[in-house]
C-alpha cells in the first residue's frame, strides 16, 4: 500500500487510469455480517449500509429475513457454523470485512451449554481461520462483561484484572478473546474486539440475555402493564444504548491499526443502573407504571458480574467516549415504541 501512495503521488488519475483503478479495489470495502437479525446486527447493518452503499453490506442470519434487511440489500441464509457456508460466500461477494455476531447469550447458554460453546467458539474459529487464510482483512468479534465473575473487582473493573467467569457464555467469551489475541499475534490477523455492557435498543429485541429486563421493562410500560422483574431492585450493572455501542464499534473497525493496542478485547463502559433506577426513570414519564421483583436464575449470573466498568484504554486508543444518558434513553426509547 505504501509503495502504491508513493506511485499515486506522482501519477495523476487522466494517465494512469489503471493505476487508480487497483487503488479503488484495494480500498474497497465489502462486509458480511453474520448473525445480522439480532439486536445490534440489524442495527449495524442499516448503519454500514448508510456508510458503504446498501449493496456493499451482506446481511446473513440462519433464519429468513422478513423483509428488514432483504428489502434494502443482499440477504443470505448462513449458519455460523458451517465454515463452507461462510467461505462461499465471502467468495462470491469478494469480502474484505466480516463482523460475527452470532451468539448464544448468558441465560440462553445455561440451559444449553454443549450448544453455547459449539456455536460462540466453532464460528470464531471459521472466521478467524478466514482470516489467517487471507480471506478476508479485518474481523469484528464482540465480547462481553461476561468475562469477568465473581472474584473480578465489582466496580470500575479494570481492563486487566482477575478474570475467573462462572458462566458458559462467559467461557466462551474469554476463551475467545484468548483466541482473538493469539490469532492476531501469530498470523497477523486484524482482529477487533469490545467487551460490550447490556443493551437497550427499541427497533430489534435482545434475545436470552441476562440484562434484557433493561429492554422489556420499556415494553411493558408502554403496553400498560405493571413489571415484574426477574433482577432484584439494587442488581446494578453496566448497560449502553444501542446508538452508542453501535458508533463504538464502527469507530474501532475505522480506526488505524497502530491505534488498537489491545487485540483480545476492549473494556467500554457506557450506563451503569439498577433496576430501581430505570424504573423511576420511566416512572417520571409513565406516573402509574409500577414494579415488582421476583428474582430467577439470572440473579445469580447478574450477581457474578461487574457494576461499573474502567474504559481508560478505549477512550485514550481509539477516542471512545460515551453519548447517552439514563434519562435521554428513557425519553428515546418510550418516544420510539409509542410511535
Ligand atoms: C447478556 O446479558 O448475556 C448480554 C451480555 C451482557 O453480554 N447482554
């Protein structure tokens, strides 16, 4: 690329069409993204497709798209799996970036925890090995505060620190970041990563996390519903709202290589609350909306988790910085699910 900078420079584009013509390929950007029906999927995908061009985003998720994604863009079936699957189609579309967003979250992954590990470790490892394979250049993988368990420092928890998670998905996500750091550092691969915080999002539902309580309790306050919360009232843990975890992560993926010192996976810290907190929240806007608590089996794997988190090395790497307070996302999202 160097070489081809110093060749540009001294070649205007009316002489020397071919050269420009490498050039635009070169810089070209074509993204697949995996797991796109999910929560942040559909979002990062209408997002990328604003940045990139509809047809230069490859939506694929391992159920059919109802039309959210199809309408606008390239649509696949692909199960994150299947190696052949991806590497089929990161041919046929000339691929460059991938960001995998399949996964099984904390509460699904206790009730199925062989199918947790086969699905978050098995598609890290296809992608990766694309990677390594030069395949494809830069790959996105998100972690999570579910790494860090009961003997990690409650609040403010550092980047680096005792990390000893106690559930599957945690595992999963640790052994990933392990992996992400290994491949990066043996083979080369440009690989980016975030620990993201619960996130509350109104377009597309978070399906079987443990800090989904964040996102139903906007439902059934709109619907007119009293909520029963599956937290106890003080549970406080780090939360984001979707725009924000969205910006975060496509500002990592643009930001130049150098910049990324950290190659397993990003501390980023956006909201921390309880669900008391959200509750009045909504509470100042909805004055009849009322609350009970009847703690389940997500208590015990919100209790092994952080309550705040230390996003020093995100914020001084890659200029990370936080937008959305309690109070606007509560006006966003009760605006947004009324409409
Ligand atoms: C979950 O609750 O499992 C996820 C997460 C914190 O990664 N939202």
């Amino acid at each position: 690329m160097d070489i081809l900078k110093l060749i540009l420079s001294e070649c205007k584009r009316e002489e020397y069409p071919y050269i420009y013509t490498l050039k635009d390929k070169n810089l070209k950007k074509i993204i697949l993204i995996i797991g796109a029906s999910g929560q942040i999927g559909t979002e990062l995908t209408m997002r990328l497709r604003k940045k990139y061009g509809n047809q230069n985003v490859i939506a694929t998720d391992i159920r059919e798209d109802d039309g959210t994604l199809s309408k606008d863009g390239p649509f696949e079936v692909l199960d994150a799996i299947d190696y052949q699957g991806i590497k089929d189609i990161v041919i046929k579309y000339e691929v460059t970036d991938v960001y995998l967003l399949a996964a099984m979250l904390s509460a699904t992954a206790e009730k199925f925890p062989m199918r947790a590990w086969n699905l978050n470790m098995n598609s890290l490892f296809n992608v990766l090995n694309l990677a390594k394979d030069q395949k494809i250049k830069k790959v996105f993988w998100p972690s999570s505060i579910a790494v860090f368990g009961p003997s990690s420092p409650k609040e403010n928890t550092p980047q680096t620190t005792i990390m000893e998670p106690s559930t599957v998905y945690g595992i999963s996500k640790q052994a990933g970041e392990r992996w992400c750091e290994y491949y990066h550092n043996i083979y080369g691969v440009d690989v980016r990563s975030i620990r993201y915080p619960g996130l509350i999002s109104y377009k597309t539902p978070p399906g079987g996390g443990t800090t989904d309580y964040a996102v139903d309790i906007y439902h059934q306050a709109i619907k007119g519903n009293n909520y029963v919360c599956f937290l106890d009232k003080l549970t406080t843990l780090p939360m984001m709202y979707i725009d924000d975890a969205i910006r975060a992560t496509i500002t990592i993926m643009d930001a130049p290589k150098e910049s990324i010192k950290i190659r397993s996976s990003y501390n980023l810290s956006g909201l921390s609350f309880n669900p008391i907190e959200i509750f009045e929240s909504i509470k100042q806007q909805i004055p009849i909306f009322e609350i009970s608590y009847k703690p389940d089996f997500r208590q015990k794997i919100a209790n092994s988790w952080p309550k705040s988190i230390d996003d020093t090395n995100a914020k001084d790497d890659w200029g990370w910085k936080n937008n959305t307070s309690l109070e606007e996302m509560t006006a966003i999202m009760l605006k947004n699910l009324q409409d």
